[in-house]
C-alpha cells in the first residue's frame, strides 16, 4: 500500500487520543482525516493538547456524523477509537454499519473494553451493562501484538494496560510449561491511567509522595487478563492482582510472581524469556530490573527476571498511554494495514522525564 490510509481518531480530547494524534502526525503511511469529540464539534485540537498545537496546524473537532461520511467516502481508511467503554461499542457500530453501506472498507483498532470480551455475558458481568453490538463483536479479535502473529479478524480490540504489562510478564511462563497456573502481580500505575477527569486518587496532592493499593484481589482487568492468558497459552492459569497507584504522570511497573514446575536460575529464566521474544522489536529482555524512565513516552516494554530454583519473579515496565494503549493499537493498524509493525513507533524514551 503506497498511499497514506485516512485515518481518524474517536474519543478525541482524553490522553489516550492525544498520543493516538501524536503518533498519527508523525506516522510516515497515515493521514489524519479527522479527530472526532461529539462534545467539542468545531473547537480548535490545541485547546486540549497545546503541546501538539503546531503540528495541530489549526485542526479541529469534528462530529461524528461529519466522521461518518468521511468513513463512506474513502474506500480504504482507519479508525482508531479511544472512546470511553460503554460508548465505544455504539459508536463503531454505527461507523461499520455506514462504511458497509457505501461498500468502503475501514479497519478499526478499539481501545475501549467494548470489544475485548469473546464471552459478552462476562463482558455484562464486568462492566455492569449488556453489549449492545454482539454481531459486530465478532469481528473483533483481542490480544498483545506480541501474543498473535496475525489477527483472524477484520478489525482488533487492544488489551488495557495493566493487562499488557500483566501478559507480557506471565504468558511466556505459562506457555512455556515453567510455573504452576497461579500468578501473584502487584502492579503500579501512573495518574494518567485514570482519565483526564479529575478525581480524588488521581488529584496530584493526593497522590504527590504516596503509595497505595487499591481493588485488591477484585480488580475488572483480572476477568481480562485471564481471558487472554488462557487464549495465548493455551492453560487455565489464574491471577491474584493487586493494583497501586503511583506519584507519577506516566507508566505501569508489574512484579509477576510464580512457582516454578522444575528448578530454574535466574540466567535461565531471562534466557526463557529472550527465547520468547526473539521476534519480538519493542520487547527487550534486561539483565537488571527495568526501570520507569527508560520506557516512558515510547512502544518499548522493558522485562527482566529472577528465580531461585523454586520460584520466578518476572518484572516489567510500560508505559501505560503508549505501549498500553495508543502505541500498542498503531501498532495493531500498521499490521492490519500491511505495515511494517514497527512503522512510526520506534522513537525511543527520552529518559530523566
């Protein structure tokens, strides 16, 4: 495909959207089309990211009936949705029912909740609501690029953050034969995993200088996450997950622990993993615990281990916008689209963030 696809971004004023614009401008095969808010129509894009508003270049909202003509009108486009889950799965089904309309042919990466579910009654079950496309979910496959080689679906859903920096960590294990099914995962997230609304967990004087869990044991990405295990690795494995929030902007830190089904050192627990992920560009396997600041801003996922025979602590690092999110679905659409995956995400972190 030799010219650049269309593209457009749902859900355009939270974080998530505003590094989806981010890599989009820069990405060297795609072209903003439009960036839709149903709630700011016609307001200028650099009133909410004014560190963007000179690539920006006077851009603004448009509404999502302006979006779906676009999507009727070009016979090959994309759709990068951020829309918050609940509304995620309306809005795409109304711009794929449109584009099939017109005969056009969108791709769509979600990274909403919406369409990551196979089994839609645990979906109701998690997010307390029925899903209101079930047909469309079937077009939708979900999983870390790193996890499926291709999707056998049309259009993907991407996994959450905390999922991706969970799966990254555990899946090789499991899939590998080298622990008991069971992992136990404390992970730390940075403030801008909750929103762009403020609340109280994420009010920075609230969260300046503190540490502290929460959702212990009863968190909605668990149901996630061991979904999506078991799909990868083929084992009915279980985790106990307990989530921290951090007195930092960007980033999710996992600590995976596990018993091990045979003894292992730590050389080959890390040799385990750089098997894993040989052909994998934006995993890499350290021999020191990874750290915030060398991932942060980027698509890298830095992962490091240690055991001791009996068991294996497996650490990884994300950031949770990028990787987690608007990075981790680029990279999702450069495959769809029959990009290289690495296609405009290989910018490094820029470190002392």
């Amino acid at each position: 495909m030799s010219a650049r696809v269309p593209t457009l971004i749902l859900g355009g004023t939270g974080y998530v959207a505003g590094e989806l614009l981010r890599l989009v401008l820069g990405h060297p095969q795609l072209e903003l089309a439009a960036i839709a808010s149903d709630s700011q129509p016609g307001e200028a894009v650099a009133k909410a990211f004014p560190h963007l508003a000179v690539a920006c270049n006077g851009l603004r909202y448009s509404s999502h009936d302006e979006v779906k003509q676009l999507i009727a009108r070009h016979p090959q486009s994309a759709v990068l949705a951020a829309a918050p889950h609940g509304v995620s799965h309306r809005l795409i089904d109304t711009l794929l029912a449109a584009a099939e309309a017109a005969g056009t042919r969108p791709v769509v990466v979600d990274i909403s909740a919406d369409y990551r579910f196979a089994d839609l009654d645990e979906y109701a079950r998690v997010y307390g609501h029925a899903h209101e496309a079930p047909a469309r979910a079937r077009q939708f496959s979900c999983a870390v690029p790193e996890h499926l080689a291709r999707s056998p679906t049309p259009h993907v859903a991407h996994p959450g953050c905390f999922s991706t920096a969970t799966l990254l960590a555990s899946v090789p294990l499991a899939a590998l034969g080298l622990v008991e099914p069971q992992f136990y995962v404390s992970a730390v997230t940075g403030s801008t995993g909750a929103g762009r609304s403020p609340i109280a967990g994420t009010h920075h004087p609230q969260r300046h200088s503190d540490l502290y869990a929460y959702n212990a044991l009863t968190h909605r990405h668990v149901a996630e996450i061991t979904a999506l295990a078991r799909v990868a690795t083929g084992a009915p494995v279980r985790y106990a997950f307990v989530p921290h929030s951090g007195p930092f902007a960007r980033g999710i830190h996992a600590t995976v622990q596990a018993r091990l089904l045979r003894p292992l050192d730590t050389a080959g627990a890390l040799a385990a993993l750089r098997g894993f992920y040989q052909d994998a560009p934006f995993v890499r396997v350290l021999d020191t615990p990874p750290r915030l600041k060398d991932v942060v801003t980027s698509n890298y996922a830095h992962l490091s281990a240690a055991a001791d025979g009996e068991t294996i602590v497996v650490m990884s690092v994300i950031d949770n916008l990028v990787k987690g999110a608007a990075g981790g679905a680029v990279q999702w659409l450069n495959r769809l689209l029959g990009f290289d995956e690495t296609t405009g995400l290989t910018a490094p972190a820029p470190g002392w963030t």
